[in-house]
C-alpha cells in the first residue's frame, strides 16, 4: 500500500514537472529548486552561487579612505531600527571618506549581496556612457535602431528616452508574486530576451509612467548592440574600472554565457556601490574624468514629469532612479524590492548605502519609509 501511494505520489510530480516544462513554464521547477530546496521562500540577497554569472571585472584599487571620525557608534535605537528590518551592511561616505560602516550577522565587507532593481540605475549609467561614447545618436533615437525584433515589428515610436522613463507604453507584467509570469521568469527562466520581447504595446509611447524591469532589459540590449559586448564587460571597462573599483563584481545571467539579468540581480561588495553613489554625487565625474556625461547625471535625477496611471504628474522618478525630499533637501536613490539602497543627497555631500532582507511598507512621497531613516541616521554621525 505504502509502495502504491509513493509510486503514484512520483507520478503525480513527473506529470506535474513534464506539464510545466511543455507549456514553457521551466522556471518553476527553477524556482523551486533555488528557494525550497534551499531554505528559502523567494528571491535572496545571497543568491549569488545559486546562478550563473559573469565578472565585471576591477582594476583593484584601493579601498575608500576612512573618515577622521570614522565609527562613530550608533545609538541602541539606531541599531534596533537597523535590526527591525533586516539589515546586513549599513555604510555612509560624508565628503569622499568613510564614516561608518556596519555589517550585522554574518556579514562582512567582503559579502557579495543581490541589489536587486538598483541595478536598474546601473543600467542607466551605462546608457550615458553610450552618449559619451558617440555609440548613440540621442535618447531620442528609436529603440527599434538597436533591437531587430522591434524593427521586424514595426515598433519604430519608442525611444531609448521612453525606456529610460518607464514610459514605452510596453504591456509588461510586473507582478512579483505570480510564479508563472514575466518577473519569476525573468529571474529563474533562461530565455530573457524572447521574455521580454513577447510583450507588444498597450499605450502610446511616452504617455505614462509605469514602472517595469522590461524597460531596463530592453535598454540592455541597445548596449550589447550598440557597443558590441556584454552588458557587464562594458559596464566594467567604462565604469566599474573607471572608479577604481577595488573588487570584482557579477551580474547574473539567464544561462552560461548568456544575457545578464539587467533589471536586478548585481552583486557587488559595500565599498565599491558607494563609489556608484559618489559618481553620481560628483555629476558625473571620478578623479577630474569625465565617466558619464554631467548633462546626462543632470536629466537622469531630473523629475521625467510624466502622468501616471492614475493622471498624476510623476516628480519622484527619472532615468531609472527614484527620487526624494529630505526635509526640503532633495536627494535620488538606487532601490531594490528589498531595501537595497545606494542614497545620494548632494547638499549633505552624503552617500548612504544600505543592504538588507526587508523595507518598510510604508511609502512617503512614493519611496520606502524607511530610506529616510537611514539619511536621518547618517546626519546624526556627521560631524
């Protein structure tokens, strides 16, 4: 009895296993695989080794200076808010110098973290470095230029500009709890580019802002197209080097040797994704070199002042980074799903970046409550 039960469950999971794969629905024998099997319920900070990924390679520079006042410590009430929702690296850069930094259970500076949608602002650098490079014309090109099957269709009135803004009027599914849609498969599934490229338009280009990983993917490939490489070579011959980066990093990719998962999934150490932040801080600039274009940091942190779905004009987003007020000094961030911050406020020459397991669910003026917080942190170390 107990043979025939066992016999039949094996059954029932090969049916199961072979429906998915038939129906194109792999990934989630995928999902499984790299979360139940592992301990998890979802997508991790620690998934790097669970993928396949290529090197952005560093020149391995030196480290960021520590500030004079470096370590301050923070309050009890400080950690415990740090703690509340997960935190596993906290660092803040005040004027080009390490103030504090702060790593909570088993991470260290040396830890390898999932920055989830931040990478999305990569992206957006790497675009700029495309500018600078005259391998674009202008943002105001046709993204159908760099992407065949976009020509193929005639889908001519999307402009890398649009992408940029989340405002391609793409119909992508940006559902995060549907195991069968676009976003699980674009994190578990090895077929990205058909993914992405099997959604048509659903609105005017230009017309709303929508907020999409699509979008970034699709800006990946114009920069595998128009440079000639991969997504992660060129972001490390054009940025990460020109940084100094003092580690290597990776981006994940659908499959070995395949096309990086742009709109998430960079893995990088603490030090090195403040120097991201101090890129932008600096407009552009490391070291007296021009890496992005100053006119092009400028309109990147720019409100992109297009409605949203619901008619109201969008201040808080613009090439990719999101954007806030702080006590009426406004600063832009990278952000990931969950919590992944690299916060730049000029005015305070701060750079705040913060990686953990959770965000708040609260939003002010459309931003995670808690990335306030951690500006609010930072200022009281400042001396």
């Amino acid at each position: 009895m107990i043979r025939r039960l066992f016999l039949g469950f094996l059954l029932l999971i090969i049916l199961i296993a072979s429906g998915l794969y038939f129906t194109g629905n792999g990934h989630v024998l995928v999902a499984v695989s790299k979360t139940y099997f592992v301990g998890q319920k979802g997508p991790s900070i620690d998934d790097f080794r669970l993928f396949d990924h290529r090197r952005i390679e560093a020149p391995g520079g030196p480290s960021l200076p520590n500030h004079a006042a470096f370590n301050r410590p923070l309050s009890a009430d400080d950690i415990s808010y740090l703690e509340s929702y997960g935190t596993a690296a906290y660092l803040v850069v005040h004027r080009d110098s390490v103030l504090t930094e702060h790593f909570f259970d088993e991470y260290s500076a040396q830890s390898y973290l999932n920055t989830f949608s931040m990478a999305k602002s990569f992206v957006s650098m790497a675009v700029g470095v495309l500018l600078r490079e005259g391998m674009i014309k202008s943002l105001d090109e046709p993204a159908s230029n760099y992407v065949p099957e976009l020509a193929e269709r005639n889908e001519h009135d999307v402009t890398i500009r649009h992408l940029l803004q989340m405002a391609s009027g793409y119909g992508f599914d940006e559902n995060y709890k549907n195991p069968l849609g676009y976003q699980a498969r674009v994190y578990y599934g090895n077929q990205l580019r058909e993914h992405t490229l099997a959604f048509g338009p659903e609105k005017p280009a230009g017309s709303e802002f929508y907020y999409a990983g699509g979008n970034t993917i699709l800006l990946a490939m114009i920069v595998e197209a128009a440079s000639g490489e991969s997504l992660a070579n060129f972001f490390s011959r054009h940025i990460w080097k020109a940084i100094g980066a003092e580690a290597d990093a990776w981006w994940t990719t659908d499959k070995p040797h395949g096309m990086e998962r742009s709109s998430c999934c960079f893995y990088a150490q603490v030090r090195d994704l403040a120097r991201l932040g101090l890129l932008y801080m600096h407009g552009g600039e490391w070291k007296g070199k021009t890496v992005i274009p100053p006119d092009y940091v400028e309109a990147s942190v720019s409100p992109i002042r297009i409605p949203d779905r619901y008619g109201e004009t969008v201040m808080h987003y613009g090439f990719q980074w999101w954007l806030g007020n702080h006590n009426g000094t406004p600063f832009f961030q990278a952000q990931g799903m969950l919590g992944q911050y690299i916060i730049v406020v000029p005015d305070y020459e701060l750079v705040v970046v913060r990686l953990g397991h959770q965000r708040s669910d609260e939003k002010l003026n459309h931003l995670p409550a808690d990335a306030y917080q951690y500006i609010n942190i930072a200022q009281q170390l400042m001396p």
